[in-house]
C-alpha cells in the first residue's frame, strides 16, 4: 500500500506521519499519523517583525510565498528551495491611503489561473476591513483590478469587516469560488461563501454565514475565521482556525461534499494545538496547507 508522508509548517513546520493513499480523502487523513511541529520553528519572523496569513504556491522546484508584513504594512513575496529558508522578502503589493480603503493591507490569497497570477486581499482602514483584487504576470509585479473593494461589508452578520479570503477556481462552472471571514475588523466571527465569473463581481450566498463557530466546543466557541479549503477527492476541506476567546486561536479541520453546507468536523479537533515554547504558546493563526507530491505541509 503507498503511503504519503504528511508535514507541517506554521510559519514554523511539523514533521512526518503516514497515511494510505486510499485515505485521503478523509479529514482525519491529514491527523491519522499526528502533525509533528518543526524543532526549529518559526521559519519567518524574528528580525523582520510579524509575518502571518501566508498563501504558497509550488513551481519550478520552488516553494513561493506571499504573506502579510505587518511593520511594512503591505504584502511581502519570498521564495524557498525547501519550505524553511526563505529569501529576503520583496513587497509585492502596499498600501494605498488614497483609495480611503487601503491604508494597511494584509492577508492575501494567490492562485494561478492559465498564464495570470489572481490576488484577493484584505484592505482596512478607518476600523473596517474590506477585500480587494489585483492581477500579475510574474507573480512580481502587481495591478489592482480596481479602486474599489470587491467585496464591502454589506450584511447584517458582517458588521464592519469582510477580510481573510481564500479562493479556488472551479473548472467544471467557470467560476471563481471564496470563503471569508466578516464580523468584527481584528478577529472575525463567522466564514461566508460567495461566487464570481471574473474575480470582480461577486454574489453572496444566500445561507451565509455557512461556517459558524461551535458553541459546544470550548476550544472555538468564540469565533471561527481564518481559513483554508483544499479539494479532496468528492470533499472540500476546510482548515481554519477557531478562538475560545478573542486572544487565542488554534487550528481546525472540517469537511463538506459542496464547500458550503453540512460541514463534518475533525473529532480530534483543534488539530494543531498550541504548544509549550514562547512562539505559538498563545495562538496559532491562519493555516495554509500544500500538498507537494510526497507529503502534507501547512504554513
């Protein structure tokens, strides 16, 4: 029986477990064998001030990653041949005081759709958080596909912020598919979904919000936001992370047939617990998991 070997990384990483191949498509095959946290985590920090809510692609042999840059205010790029050593990081996109909608922006999402690099982005000022889009060629070199948000808090249960999108493209409707958080601007509450033909016009799903936190789940009864969904076989699976109070977060794993509705979660749940070193002692934030062939790795 094959066997792939899972890791994970937080900013930091967890090394390997197994899991058959006929497995995966569970949600417990990302735990089956345990996440096994890096020993010499975090892998980006320190010097270069906070650095959170990353996406990652792999091409060409390189891990490629863009991620929120707190003291810059802006999104940063960097790229690694291993996934642990990372190179100077590069803005990719920055603030924008002008737009009234941009004067800190954060926590992207990057995919590649033919020959375009698509980024959906959180804009925030003024207490409010909204989502934006830009394009680019290489991945480099950023264009904002408007000056306007994409997405405004609109809805009642968004109240001042819609931020945190992660976006597939589905091939079979040709359409652009996201999940974002909304709710409070610093710590959203609840995950909504909405859909687009072109990644500029965006139509909300009517049930939203289609992922609450659990009441009856100390470890996320606060608020669920943050998160990440991966198809799998017939399933979307969704990692996110959920708050049994405002200040501490741990990671999660649900799955749905439709991405939207009957979400099962992992019995094992928080799957990525906060552990007993000064880094991740208090929360551990908004996970990004890749899948590059051999085994499981989560950012």
């Amino acid at each position: 029986m094959k066997n792939a070997a899972l890791s994970l990384l937080l900013l930091g990483l967890l090394l390997p477990g197994t899991v058959a191949a006929d497995e995966r498509d569970r949600p417990d095959a990302q735990t089956a064998s345990g996440w096994v946290k890096y020993e010499k985590n975090p892998v980006l920090g320190g010097s270069l001030g906070t650095c959170f809510d990353v996406a990652v692609l792999r091409e060409a042999g390189k891990y490629r990653m863009w991620f929120s840059w707190r003291p810059k205010q802006s999104i940063a790029r960097t790229e690694s041949d291993d996934g642990l050593t990372w190179s100077e990081p590069v803005i990719a996109l920055g603030p924008n005081a002008r737009s009234g909608w941009e004067e800190d922006v954060n926590r992207p999402i990057v995919l590649k759709q033919g020959d375009t690099y698509h980024m959906w982005y959180t804009g925030q000022a003024k207490g409010k958080s909204w989502i934006g889009y830009a394009t680019s060629a290489d991945g480099k070199t950023w264009k904002r596909q408007s000056d306007k948000p994409v997405l405004s808090p609109e809805q009642a249960w968004e109240k001042r912020s819609v931020m945190c999108p992660h976006v597939l493209y589905d091939e079979k409707d040709k359409l652009f598919r996201m999940w974002y958080s909304a709710g409070e601007q610093f710590e959203p509450n609840a995950i909504g979904n909405a859909t687009s033909p072109d990644g500029l016009r965006w139509t909300r799903h009517d049930k939203n919000p289609v992922f609450r936190p659990d009441p009856k789940a100390t470890w996320e009864k606060d608020r669920v936001t943050g998160c990440q969904v991966v198809r799998q076989g017939d399933w979307y699976v969704m990692f996110y992370i959920g708050f049994r109070d405002q200040h501490t977060a741990q990671i999660g794993l649900a799955r749905s047939r439709d991405g939207v509705t009957n979400w099962q979660r992992h019995a094992a749940n928080p799957i990525i617990r906060l552990g007993p070193g000064q880094w991740d002692a208090h929360s551990c934030y908004k996970p990004f998991a890749l899948f590059d062939g051999k085994r499981w790795l989560l950012w």
